[in-house]
C-alpha cells in the first residue's frame, strides 16, 4: 500500500524559544511558532486553509488559534485528543486531507507550558480522566516516569538491558544538543554524571527522562507540487502511518511488555515509503525516557529484539554511526514539544540546514512518537529529501 | 492517597474487593478473562458475562522503586509492582508491593489488602 506517498511535504516549520517558563500563553506561543513556520515556507496566514494540533487539554485549540491569526473559515482542522503518541498522527492526517484535495496548505503546531503551568502526570493539576487511572493512582503510579521504568525493567530482566545503555543513550543525545543553539541543555555529561544523577524511579535516574518544557513547534504541509515552488527545499512526505495496539491492560491477550506498538505499525509505515530500515540515514525517535529509544531501534527494525542496548553502546546512534539518532539532543537534551520538534529536526537535515548537526548527505529520515506504553497508539513518518 | 474513582462499569468490582472478594469478570460467550471491568469481550465482543473468583496470587511482571514525590503525601520510596495474575495470564494489575525485600522477577505474590474504610480496600502485593 503506497498510500498518498511522496504527494505531500512538508514546506516549513518554526520555533519559538524553549525555556522552562515562557511567561506567555499557550495561544500566543502557537501564534509565534505558526507565523515562524509560514514564515520559513514563505507564506502568510492567508495562504492557510487548514489548521491541526494534538493536546490533552493543555494548550490553546485550533479554533482559537485560527481566528486569533485571522485565519477566517478553515476548510479543514483537527483537534487531536492525545500527548506524544499522536504526535506523529497529526502530520499525517494533515497530509491525508492535502492528499485528498480537502484542502491545500495545513499548519500543525503543539503549544505547551509544560513546565510552568500544566507538568504531566499529576502534579500541578487533576490526573487526567482515563479507565485506566483509578487501578493505578491509588498506589502513587501516575506519572509517565513511572510507567516507562516498569516497562524499562522487563526488558531490563528479559534481555539483559543495562543502566549503562541508557546512560550512553543519554550521554550521546546530550553531545548532540551542545552543538543546537536552541538545546535547554548544552553542558557536556559523561557516564558517570548520569549514573550520579538522583533517582526519580528505579531504574530510571534523572537524566533517563526528557525535560519538561514551555515551548511550540510548527509544521506546514502542502501539496509537493506546491511546495516546489515555494521558500524552502522541499520534504516529501513518504509516509505516515498511525494506529492501535494492545494496551498492557487491555486484557485482550497475555501482552509483551518489551514490544511496543511501533513493531505493529512498522511494517505498514516501510511498505508506504517502499524503503526500510537500511534506507533511513537519520532518525528522530521518541524519547521520552532513555528506554524509549532503545525499544524502538528493535521495533523499527534496526537491530534484533533485546539488542537496542548494545547496538546504542556501540556507538551506532551517535554522528557518523550507522543510524544517527536525535541529531538535535531530543526531549533529553533540546526541549520537549510532543513530537513535533522531532519532525521539524529531520526537516532540517534532509534540507541539509542542521549546521554542525548535519548527517552528511541525508536523504531519508525516520520520526517517531510515542510507541504505545501509554497509550495503546502510536504514529510515525518517513521523509524524504525533495 | 488518590482515592480510584469507579465508573458505571468498575463500581461492582470495587464493591467486591472492598470485601476482599478477588474477582475478573469471565466471558459468558467464550469464557475468556479480563480486567479491568468492562461490558464486551474484546475477544468474541460478547456482551454476557460474569464474576469469576480467581486466586489472589500471581507472579512479578516488572516493579519500580520510587523516590520522584510525584504525590505530596505518598512518602518515598515506595515500590510499585506490576503483577500477571496465576489464573488470568492475560490479566495484570499494579500494586504497592508489602514485602521484606525487593521484588525479583517472576517471584511468586499473593494479594495483601489495605483496609481503608468501609468501602474501599487497596489491592497490594506480598511474597507468596
Ligand atoms: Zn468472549
């Protein structure tokens, strides 16, 4: 199934500053990373016929965004319920409609306070309304750290995953973000720092988990036709993929709890791009926590299942390894925008504008969301250079 | 503590462990088992089903020890266990976790209930 397959690109995207307080709105930071996007493609809010973001009742909608830019009747808009999981998703229902001809040019953004003003699981405002919570709360298992940490462990137990991995994980990302003028964190760290850094949950230390980050991302996608005659080099969109998965307490099957819902939805997301694993240069993976990571390098098929750990100590993932990962530092190390500062990464390196972090002479580029612990979703996009 | 909040679909299954009652809910149509409560069979979506008392024992899938006061009055550390029960593989449920030691995996666990008052218990988990 080739799908809508390279029809679609990405002809922008835009940042506002990251930082761990914005002293703005939710709204007026998607305002600033929209304009910047239309701005990188060469275009205005009025060229804009659709609008999309993913939220969990955290940031500003679609409906206000639009007007509040003037962006007056939107042929088209999406207000995803979700977090990182659907990340990916709405890039890709966004190419669906330009696919469809429902409309021609859809802004994408996520606005967070996620520091100041709304922190994820549960401190700082109500535990968000999901079946699931009331069998987990009332033992104090709330918060994303922890959910990841149990699920780390078993592939810890299974495979023999070690704290050193993730701490290489986390010690590669970060020599990432010392050469990102836009990183919250661009002091070096060594193993040893990492292993020295306090627990939040075992086995996850405080430097396994993302920063919480006031910020916004943006993404314009359009035609790939039109996007030719645009700005900026165009970024074909090869494919988007996004759906289900068992959730652990579905009680549907007896569960795996080392394998994600990114191995579900993998093969569907290569067969649209008609590419694979060996064809991707770069990949932006969701990194929530260190773990993240690794489990997704065997789900998408880089290296064999239980051999994420070794094949990061290896020193695959860092710059001029086989795989490159989060060239940007990641939601360790950058900032964390749900997703979408993912995307806007791989962007720049298929344009070939990532500076110091460039991946030499990458053509395709592989972004993921959360793979499903959480959420039983998740969602994920190849790029290719235009 | 944050005390669960039933929906329509969980309140019995509360009810029933507030008096120590240890149940899953068992498809009327293909007799397979699941939790949490829910009315349709995710398997055969049959919607006939019934309560079925299951041993309060099951084996250590994963656990965690937390030290993150994510919670202003849960005093840290404490561990959480996630736990796949003996006679519903498909089934797992977390847990504070009342034992001697840290867990190790696959350690065999029966259910340790915490009285809070009359009309809820907690279900944690202590060597078997
Ligand atoms: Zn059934």
């Amino acid at each position: 199934m080739r799908g809508f397959c390279d029809r679609t690109a990405v002809a922008g995207v835009g940042y506002t500053a990251f930082s761990r307080n914005s002293w703005v709105s939710t709204l007026t930071l998607a305002c600033e990373a929209v304009l910047a996007a239309l701005d990188d493609a060469g275009l205005t809010p009025d060229d804009v016929d659709g609008i999309a973001t993913h939220r969990v009742g955290d940031s500003a909608a679609p409906s206000v965004v639009g007007p509040a830019l003037g962006i007056d009747a939107p042929a088209w808009y999406l207000d995803q319920f979700g977090g990182g999981s659907v990340s990916h998703a709405v890039i890709g229902q966004a190419a669906l409609a330009v696919a469809a001809g429902v409309a021609e040019t859809v802004v994408c953004y996520r606005a967070v306070n996620a520091r100041s003003e709304f922190r994820m699981g549960g401190t700082g405002r109500g535990v968000p309304v999901s079946p699931e919570v009331q069998y987990q709360a009332p033992y104090g298992y709330t918060a994303p750290p922890q959910q990841y940490a149990m699920y780390a462990r078993a592939h810890m137990l299974k495979y023999g995953t070690k704290a050193e991995h993730f701490g290489q994980l986390a010690v590669t990302q970060r020599a990432n973000a010392v050469k990102n003028p836009r990183a919250l964190m661009r002091a070096p760290i060594t193993l040893d720092d990492y292993l020295a850094s306090r627990w939040i949950a075992e086995p996850f230390r405080l430097l396994d988990c993302c920063l919480e980050t006031d910020g916004a991302c943006a993404v314009v996608v359009t035609t790939a036709e039109r996007a030719r005659d645009l700005r900026r080099p165009p970024v074909l969109i090869s494919a988007a993929a996004w759906g289900g998965g068992d959730s652990f307490l579905s009680g549907r099957e007896p569960a795996d709890p080392t394998v994600t819902s990114a191995a579900e939805l993998a093969p569907r997301l290569y067969a649209m791009a008609g590419a694979g694993p060996e064809d991707v240069d770069v990949a932006e993976l969701y990194d929530c926590f260190t773990y993240s990571v690794i489990v997704q390098l065997e789900d998408y098929g880089f290296c064999a299942k239980g051999e994420g750990g070794p094949f990061v100590a290896s020193g695959a993932t860092a710059p001029g390894g086989a795989l490159p990962v989060n060239t940007h530092g990641g939601f360790l190390s950058e900032g964390y925008v749900h997703g979408v500062n993912h995307i806007a990464e791989a962007v720049s390196q298929l344009r070939g504008d990532a500076g110091d972090r460039q991946v030499p002479g990458a053509e395709v580029a592989l972004s993921t969301a959360q793979p499903g612990y959480i959420l039983p979703a998740t969602s994920a996009l190849i790029l290719r250079r235009g | 503590m944050i005390k669960p909040v039933p929906d329509r679909d969980s309140a019995e299954w509360w009810e029933r462990a507030a008096r120590h009652e240890f149940v899953v809910q068992a498809c009327g149509t293909c007799g397979t088992l699941r939790f949490p409560a829910r009315a349709y069979c995710a398997r055969c979506r049959g919607r006939e089903w019934h309560w079925r008392e299951v041993a309060p024992a099951g084996r250590v899938v994963s656990w965690i020890v937390n030290h993150q006061p994510f919670l202003p009055d849960a005093p840290t550390p404490y561990t959480v266990v996630m736990v796949r029960l003996t006679d519903a593989p498909a089934c797992v449920m977390v847990g504070n976790w009342h034992g001697p030691a840290e867990p190790v995996a696959d350690q065999p666990v029966t259910v340790s209930y915490t009285y809070v008052d009359e009309r809820l218990s907690l279900i944690n988990w202590e060597p078997a």
